[in-house]
C-alpha cells in the first residue's frame, strides 16, 4: 500500500518542477463532493480517465462535426475532433511546461455536451427552450449530473471551468467577445480548439468536393502552409512562441495564450473563409433545414409525451422541457434520424 501511495505523491512532486504559472493538482480546488484521493493517479489523471469511460465519450463517435450524416469513412466526428484537440493542446502544454494531464482531462470532456447535428442541433434547441441551450454548459450539466445515472463524474473544479469556458462566439479569434478561461491550460484548450477544427474542416470540405485547395485565401495559406500539416505545425509553434511567457522561463505578471499578429491575422482569414464557403453554402443549408426539422419534431413530440421519455430522465429535472432537452442533446445523428422516421411513421399511421 506505501508503494502505491507513492506513486501518486511522486507524481505531484514532479509537478513541482512545471511552471510557476502551471495548475498543480495537489493545489486543485477540489470536486463538488469530496472524496478520498487515488493511490495511484492525482486528481486530473482521475479527471480524464473518468470522461474516458462515460457514455457521452462514447457517443461523439457518432455525432456531426460539420458534415451530418456523412457516408465516407474519413470525414471527421465529434469524438476524431477531441481527439485532434486533445493531441495539439497537451503537445503546447507540454512546450510551455504547463500541466498536460489537465489540459487532457478539459479537452476530452469539452464537447460532451454537443447535440447531433453539430451546432445546427445546438441553435434549434436554443431557440426552442425558453432558457436557451449552449453546448459548452451542457458538456457542464453531462459530468456533473447526466453521466452515471444522476451521479455525474464529480470533476475538479479546474476541469469543469475548462469545459464550461472553452466556447467561443463567432466573434474574431482572441478579440474582444472571445472569453476567458481561468486557468492557462484551459486557454491552451480553447485555442487548440480552435486550430483542429478550422484545419479539418477545410478537409472535409475539400473531400466533399464544397472547395479545393486552390479556393483557400492566397495570403492566408502563405502565411501559415498549403497543406494541412503544415497549418497545423505554423499555428501550433507561433502559440508556443508568443505564449513563452507563460512556461515561467521569464516572470511576468500576465502571461498570456495567444498568436502572433501576423498568424492570428491570417488564421481569422481562413475562418472567415469557411463560413463563407463552407458553413453557409446553400447546399449545406439544405441538409441543415433537414437536421432542424427533426430536431424540432422530437422536442415537440417528447414535450406532448413527457411518458415516453426513458425513465431515467425524470431523475435529472422537475422540468419537461428540461428532460426533453437532455434527451435530445445526448442523442447521435443516427439515432436523432431514426426516431424523428418512427414517429413520422406513426403519425402518418395515426392519421
């Protein structure tokens, strides 16, 4: 048992050695419920291996990314997507000498709480529910009370903020409405966020045949690469570089996560460039006329038959509407798909 027991305390000791500016996880702020620590992981190795081993984790395989219900193999879903962020944001953690396993942990469990449909599922449901619905607060509502039968994960509080603050408007990269997380690991996993999806959705496109690799804005792709590794590998040493402040090689009293001008300049360019070309395209509109449609029948059939609802969701809200809305945000595109055709099949045979 001594054995064991040291592995976690030497864990936290070579924590020490991380910047100054680092989240030690022996100095986390703890989980809403208390309980006794791991013998053998600290609280942020816990963290993630327990959004690892959830249901919602599970489920990303099959939800939309950009493309709903996509027939090719290769197109990205929500769970390569974490993926993709979990790997770009541990490998800026590790440069800069921050906290890897709590950059992990926030970014595995960021977008738990993702409806189908990607965020065309996300808007139905924000404008149905009188509350509204953002997906970043209901990856919150996953950990802390959907996931194990009403228990939820019982994560740390520097994981939840990571998950409840990684979301961004459409606002410009790093402006003025771009938000703030409270600790710097948590920023690494929000612009890490930000650099995935904007590389791989451009591939999709292109393997969609929305655009090619010609389209993408000339100053642009000179700035940071023509292809797609190379994007990748410009924006993630130009976030080391400029952020190097924050490994404590040199005290300051605000290090920051961030760009360069010239790269932040030109990684907005290529965001604007999708919602031009790719999000907004009227092709991609119809399929998302199609998504809301369903997503509108279910929340209306499920909020006029609250019985029907699995019996488990009337453990996590007094609400209907709030019931429903966990239902549906939980579901997979496919299974959104297949509910939305049996109850139109029943309603016709009704009529």
């Amino acid at each position: 048992m001594v054995r064991r027991l040291n592995i976690r305390l030497i864990t936290e000791e070579r924590e020490e050695s991380l910047s100054p500016y680092a989240v030690k996880s022996r100095l986390s702020r703890g989980r809403l419920k208390p309980e006794e620590s791991c013998v053998i992981r600290t609280a942020f190795q816990r963290d993630r291996d327990r959004i690892i081993h959830c249901k919602a984790f599970r489920r990303l395989k099959h939800k939309t990314q950009v493309f709903i219900a996509p027939v090719g193999d290769h197109y990205v879903t929500r769970l390569t997507h974490t993926l993709e962020v979990s790997q770009i944001a541990r490998t800026i953690a590790r440069a800069l000498n921050l906290n890897e396993d709590l950059t992990e942990a926030i970014s595995l469990g960021h977008d738990l709480g993702h409806t189908p449909f990607g965020h065309v599922g996300e808007e139905v449901l924000n404008e149905l529910y009188q509350e509204g619905f953002r997906h970043n607060e209901q990856s919150l509502r996953v950990v802390d009370i959907l996931e194990k039968d009403g228990q939820g994960l019982n994560l740390t509080w520097e994981v939840r903020d990571g998950i409840l603050n990684h979301s961004k408007t459409r606002a410009d990269i790093l402006g003025q409405d771009w938000g703030k997380v409270n600790t710097l690991e948590g920023e690494v996993c929000k612009l890490a966020d930000t650099v995935a999806y904007i590389n791989h959705d451009i591939g999709d496109a292109i393997r969609a045949g929305i655009i090619t690799e010609n389209d993408l804005p000339l100053s642009a792709i000179t700035m940071l690469g023509r292809f797609h590794s190379q994007r990748v590998n410009t924006m993630v040493c130009d976030i080391i570089d400029f952020s190097w402040a924050a490994s404590g090689s040199n005290t300051t009293d605000n290090p920051a996560i961030g760009m360069s001008p010239q790269v932040l300049e030109a990684t907005n360019n290529l965001r604007d460039f999708l919602f031009a070309r790719v999000y907004n395209v009227r092709s991609a509109q119809e399929e998302a006329e199609k998504a809301r449609g369903v997503v509108r029948l279910l929340y209306k059939y499920f909020t006029e038959h609250e019985a029907k609802l699995p019996s488990e969701y009337h453990l996590y809200s007094d609400e209907v509407e709030r019931r429903v809305l966990d239902y549906i945000a939980g579901m997979t595109d496919q299974y959104a798909l297949r509910m939305a055709e049996e109850l139109s099949l029943v309603r016709s045979k009704v009529g």
